[in-house]
C-alpha cells in the first residue's frame, strides 16, 4: 500500500493546512483535508486553482516590485 502524499493546502471549513492527494495520481481522484476530510475537489481542478493563484500572486508582486522601484529621475549626477 502506499502511503499517501500530504500538501499545503488551506480548509476553508476548519482551517487545516494541509490536504490528501489521491494514492494514484489520476486527474478525478479527490483531494481531502487532511484534517475533517472535506473534498476539495478533482486533483486537476486543486492543481489549476493552485497554478492560477500562483499567476495572480506572482503578477501582483511584481506590479509591487515596479512600483516602488526607483527611477533615477531626481538622482544628481
């Protein structure tokens, strides 16, 4: 039996961090908390919804990062 591979991943119901992979990696099996078991749903739905907070938290961070970045304009030469 494998054992089963444990991620990062928050429960909006009670908290937890952490969620269950499906023991096969196929894109239905359903991913649970670790914790109360709620379904988070299709491994391939938990893996986009990742991949697409990854996308808005990285474009939010570098609009951070080129907004506060100095442009040289009032530097004395």
């Amino acid at each position: 039996m494998t054992k089963p591979i444990i991620i990062a991943y928050p429960c909006p119901k009670c908290g937890a961090g952490q969620a269950i992979l499906p023991s096969k990696s196929e894109a239905v099996g359903m991913v649970l908390c670790a914790e109360c078991g709620r379904k988070h749903g299709r491994l391939d739905e938990v893996q986009a919804e990742v991949a697409n907070k990854a996308r808005e938290e990285s474009t939010h961070k570098m609009q951070q990062i080129y907004r506060n970045r100095p442009t040289g304009k009032n530097r004395s030469s």
